[in-house]
C-alpha cells in the first residue's frame, strides 16, 4: 500500500523558483503540468506521474538536480 509521501513524490517536484524561470514556457508547452507557488521563493511542478518522471528527466538533462 502506498502512503501518503510517496504519493505525493510522484506527482510533483518542488525546486527554487530561479530555477524555472527560463524553463517555464518550455515545461508548460512540453508536458501537462500545473506549475504554482510553493511559499515565495519555490515553485511545484504538479502532474501524473508519467508527467512528473518525463519532467525530472527533462530537468535532469538540462543539469537541473531534482532529488
């Protein structure tokens, strides 16, 4: 049974906003994902968890570290 953090783990990323800032456009045209505040200075990436696992591979090409 799956609880509730790993749910959440696949199913979003949390990063610095500085970090999306150029990224943004791309992900929003790449991927269906919602990308909303997470407290003034992070961002979260929400989506399925197909979306969420092409976006990390997508930020990790780019030498972004998604933990």
């Amino acid at each position: 049974m799956s609880n509730a953090s790993q749910l959440r783990d696949s199913t979003q990323i949390v990063l610095p906003a500085e970090t999306l800032e150029s990224l943004e456009p791309q992900l929003d045209e790449a991927f269906t994902v919602t990308i909303a505040p997470a407290g003034e200075e992070r961002r979260r990436i929400i989506g399925s968890p197909v979306e969420i696992r092409d976006v990390h591979e997508f930020l990790t090409r780019r030498g972004i570290s998604v933990r």
